[in-house]
C-alpha cells in the first residue's frame, strides 16, 4: 500500500521524507509515553501537562534516533559512492532509498553494518546522559529525565539487534547477503539464501508473538511481533517474487531475453578507472561491461578502451569519460528476435549488447558468445 508522502528535513542534503502511516505512530508513541509509561515508572507525581512535555520530547529523540540509524545508513553509502534518494519513516521505522546497489560485497556490507552501529553508538550517548545525570543532585525533574535516559538507551540498543537479525530485508541480512556473496561470488544465491533466513525469522518472530500472547498474556507485544513478522515475510517475499518473476516474464523462447545473461554486471559512471578495477573487475572477469545508473544505461565501458588510457590517469580519469556513450548500437529490447540480435552484434564494434526491458531499464547483458 502507498500513501501520500511528504518532505519534513533535509539533512546532509538527503531528503528526510515521511509516509501519513508514520503520523498514527508518532501519536500512539506520545500517548503510550504521557499517560502510561512516564507516569508509571515516576509514581505518578507530575502533572499531566508536565507528563505531556516530557513524553512529547521523549517521542521526538525516539524518532531522531530513527532518523540517525537511517543517516549512518545513507552516509556509509555516499562513501561508497551509492547515490541516495532518501529517507523514509514509516509505520515500521526508517528505510534509506539508494539509487543502485554497491559494486562489491565489502561495500554492500559496510552500508548494511553502519545503521546498527550508528544506533548503538547513539545508545552508548544516551548512556552516558544517564551516567551524568545520575551523578547530578536531586531536582524536581530528575527522576522523569532518567526514565527518558534509559528508556532511550535501551531503545536505540533494540533498534540495534533487532536489525542485525540474518535475514532480508533487515541490516544482518544484507551484511549476511554480502558475506556469501564475498565467499561464493555468485549474489543471486547469496540473495536467496539470505532472503530464505528472512522468511524464516519472520516465521519466528511471530510464533514466538503468539507463544508469548498465549502464555504469558502479554497481548500488545504479542501481536506487535506478529505484525512485524508478517510484515518482513511479505517484503522478503514480495521482493523475491517480483524479481524472479520479472526476469521469467522477459525470458520468451525465440527473444533475446531467453538467452540473456541477467542480471546484468554494471559499473556506474562516476567511478574512476581505480575503483572499477578494484571493486568490479576483480570480481567479474569480462571483457565489456555496461555503465548504468538507477537501472538506466549510459553506455558500453570496454578493456581494450581502457588500456589506452596511461596508467598515471587511472585514479582521476572517471569511467564515463572512456565509456562509449549510449547510443542505439549499444542496445536491445529483450523482446527483439535471435536473428535480430545476431544482425544487430556483427555489427557492433564492442560485440556486446545491453538488453532493456520496455521501460528503457537495463534487464541483462548478451554477448556473440551466449548466441552459439
Ligand atoms: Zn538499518
């Protein structure tokens, strides 16, 4: 389902954008906070304007704890050099939108171990605002302050673990996807393995929602488990559904999306000639390989082109300035014919063709030897 969105922040130029499903949150978060939590763990002995106040602040440090787990995210990933789209709060949290994925494993997982550190490094500071005040002497607020303190730290540690769980599409599960990526090299498997540990926490976070609804008769943890567990089963579902899917649908018998190799090994257009060889080539031994964005081709980057350029110029020379720019030889509908392909590769220079699905997005790859 999707609702309406807006813009509330801008931080590090990143667009901090907010789902209307997020609005309820907020509200249930500062009434649970202000009538329930706060006034329990102080004996009741502040006002209910002055429980409001308090739970008011407490709700917002939540959320910019959120917000910081999601940063961590975005800003490991500006280091390397992912393009960021925003970030998205919604009703289960943050999401941090990312234009491409990272070229090599060790990328992948540091953007996928940077959001739980950030949170527990955010915990460990308010920690230490608990230590400090602990060590103040008393005053009128002290015991409320000190809830919201420990409240917070234990909050962000959650936030921490929870995420580290090994399954897509949490944070461990995209740091687990990168370490069997870097062990096997092959990410397809390592993607659906880590997307099978997903179904499976999934399925475990809500038994163990109904066990404890049932056993213990805590309802509202209880079901807020089930929820979530049905929430990260239909993502780890829905995502492996649409993608096998999607290639499936392309892979007609007679079209070139049968004999395609996909997904298609990218490099993205703002990586210098030293990048792409550490992070690409050394994984992927071919001899072309296409420059994309956001699913969109720029253009075909070839070896032989590359050797031409001296070896001094290598760390600022960018791939784009070598690549052969876009242009209709370098590509190919995935519903185009054999022959057509075959027509289309004996005449192209690099002797490779970027496949494109009919909205212009780059679905594979397909060279004269996938043809024989
Ligand atoms: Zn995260």
């Amino acid at each position: 389902m999707r609702f309406r969105t807006f813009q509330i922040a801008r931080l590090f130029g990143i667009p901090i954008i907010v789902d209307l499903t997020w609005l309820p949150v907020v509200a249930l978060h500062v009434w649970l906070a202000s009538s329930v939590y706060l006034p329990r763990q102080t004996g009741y002995t502040f006002t209910t304007l002055e429980y409001y106040v308090f739970g008011v602040i407490m709700s917002a440090l939540l959320f910019a704890s959120i917000v910081a787990h999601e940063l961590a995210h975005a800003l490991a990933a500006r280091l390397e050099r992912v393009q960021i789209i925003d970030i998205q709060l919604h009703v289960f949290g943050g999401w941090t939108r990312l234009a491409g994925e990272p070229s090599t494993p060790l990328g992948e997982f540091r953007i996928a171990v940077a959001g739980p550190s950030g949170s527990f490094v955010v915990g460990l500071g308010f920690f230490i605002c608990l230590a400090l005040i602990e060590w103040l002497p008393y005053f009128e607020f002290k015991p409320m302050i000190e809830r919201i303190f420990v409240y917070l730290f234990i909050g962000n540690l959650v936030l921490a673990m929870f995420n580290l769980l090994p399954g897509l599409p949490l944070d461990g599960g995209r740091a687990l996807r990168a370490w069997l990526w870097h062990r096997s090299g092959d990410i397809g498997q390592a993607t659906k393995t880590s997307k099978r540990m997903g179904i499976a926490i999934a399925y475990m976070l809500s038994s163990f929602g109904l066990f404890s609804a049932a056993w213990w008769g805590d309802y509202l943890s209880g079901a807020w488990l089930v929820v979530v567990g049905f929430f990260l089963y239909n993502v780890a579902r829905a995502n492996e559904r649409q993608q096998v899917a999607r290639v499936a649908s392309l892979r007609v018998p007679g079209t070139i999306g049968e004999l395609m190799s996909a997904p298609a090994v990218g490099v993205p257009p703002d990586v210098t000639i030293d990048d792409f060889i550490e992070r690409v080539l050394s994984s992927h031994r071919h001899t072309t390989f296409p420059v994309m964005r956001d699913g969109r081709l720029h253009g075909i980057v070839s070896l032989g082109r590359l050797r031409e350029v001296p070896k001094e110029a290598w760390s600022r020379t960018l791939i784009r300035e070598v690549m052969e720019p876009v242009n209709d030889t370098l590509f190919i509908s995935s519903r185009a014919s054999v022959p057509n392909a075959v027509h289309k590769l004996s005449k192209s220079a690099i002797g490779h063709l970027a496949v494109v699905d009919n909205e212009g997005l780059v679905v594979g790859y397909v060279s004269q030897a996938d043809l024989h």
